[in-house]
C-alpha cells in the first residue's frame, strides 16, 4: 500500500508515521530543504514540493507514483494558487493516483445557528468560496476519486488552546458553542479513510461534544496556570454546531477524545 503526503507539517507528518506503522509506503513533501533528512529519519521517501504564485515546483512524477494522495495544505497556504491545484489535479489524473484526499475545514458552512451536516442544503459561508472550489477541482474530476474531508478547530500536538486567547483579551460570544477536533482523533479518521472503501463523499469531523468558548477555553487557559481572557457573554452570536455522524458510521469510527472537557480533567 502506497500513499503520498503533500504536506508534512502538523498534521501530515503523524499521519505519516501512524501510517508507516501499519505497513504503508509514505512518500512526504515538505517545503523547507533542512526539513527533508527529518523526514528520512521517520522512514518516508522525502520530496520538495512547493506552491507559490500559482505554480507548483517539485518532482510531481514520482511523487505522485502511488495510491492514495493526502493533500494537507493549511487553506491560508492555498489562497490565490488556483491554478497551481489546477496542475496539481491534472498531473494527480495523468498519475497511477487513483485516490485522494482533500483536508478541508468546516469553515465552509455558514453559522446558521444549528446543527450543520454535509447536505447539500446546509447554507455555506460566502468567505470560503475559494476553498470550496478548490475542493471541487478534486472532487469532480473524472479521472480519480476524492474524499473531501472538512475539519473543524484542530487541537493538540502543538497547539494547545490553553496558548489560544492571551490574557487581558476581550473575547466575544463567550456563550457560544464550538467545534474542535484533537490531532489522534484526525490521524484516526484519516487512517481509517485512506485504507477505506468509500470514496467520491464529503464528510466533517469534530468531536462530539460543544462546550460554550467561555466554558472551554477559561479551563484551558487554568490548567496552564495561566489567567484567561475576558469572554463576554452577549446573547446576540450565530453559531453552528458541527454534526460528525456521517463518518463515524461510514467508517466505524470512535471518537478518541469525544468529550472536550474531558481533554482538561
């Protein structure tokens, strides 16, 4: 089983190891050159593969000789480089490619002050059109199969949201709900998706519960011993709750951390 991992950062590289672990054959890009023997040290076939002013630089030919692509890009890195995902789409179907996975955000929807699902009548988020139609350059192709795979706020590893709000800040919508998803949990999901049988969908992810901002990060900030911000807890917010059942039943999935509060007991 082959896959390649465009982007080893946060998120690409612990998947890469989990899955190495399970005895698949990672190729991993990365855009730094002193980041490439880190990336032969954990087993992976390492490549410089870089995106900047809509053009994609790199060894795509054996990079892409594989399965299965993850493509794990922070959306902030693929603005304004549609036409780079254009070639990148293009060189994945002139590939043996024949699988992908996009990451995504739950960003995309609206805050309609509900729970929100992957139908396509749930209302979307007019900012994030962008990153919508770069997921359709994946998910429509005809030449290959994507998975469109949406997170919601990523905790963990590195990013501790007990570091999120400084102290003194003052913090609207204290008494809105969220929508967090710790790192095991997405290289869980993920693990489980690229080995899968189900593909051409999209799915969200986020852990089941959804603690009020104030609620939630005032405990992360105390268990740092740190002081928190200010939440105020004005009554006129939109919000969104994020709805993860799809993927849980689609893959038999577990939630490792389903219970926010309970990452700070």
């Amino acid at each position: 089983m082959r896959c390649s991992i465009l982007g080893c950062g946060w998120l690409g590289l612990p998947l890469a190891k989990q899955l190495i672990q399970q005895q698949w054959s990672i190729k991993g890009s990365t855009t730094s050159l002193e980041k490439l023997p880190l990336l032969e040290k954990e087993q992976l076939q390492p490549f410089l593969v870089q995106i900047d002013n809509n053009k994609i630089y790199g060894n795509l030919t054996a990079f892409l000789e594989t399965e299965v692509l993850v493509i794990c890009i922070p959306f902030g890195q693929q603005k304004n480089n549609f036409k780079a995902y254009q070639e990148l789409a293009q060189a994945v179907a002139n590939s043996p490619t024949n699988k992908v996975v996009f990451i995504s955000s739950t960003s995309v929807y609206a805050e309609c002050n509900s729970s929100i699902s992957e139908s396509e009548n749930t209302p979307m988020n007019p900012d994030k059109h962008g990153l919508v139609a770069l997921e359709n350059l994946f998910l429509q192709h005809p030449n290959f199969q994507t998975n469109v795979l949406r997170f919601s706020g990523l905790i963990g590893g590195t990013r501790n949201p007990g570091n999120f709000f400084k102290e003194g800040r003052v913090v609207q919508n204290g008494l809105a709900p969220i929508n967090l998803i710790h790192l095991d949990d997405c290289v869980g999901i993920l693990c489980k998706m690229v080995g899968g049988n189900h593909w051409g969908e999209i799915f969200n992810a986020a852990a089941n519960s959804h603690p009020t901002r104030k609620e939630f990060y005032t405990a992360a900030t105390l268990k740092l011993g740190k002081t928190p911000a200010v939440f105020m807890e004005n009554l006129d917010f939109s919000y969104k709750t994020v709805s993860s059942k799809k993927i849980q039943k689609y893959f038999d999935y577990t939630f490792m951390y389903p219970d926010l509060m309970a990452l700070l007991s």
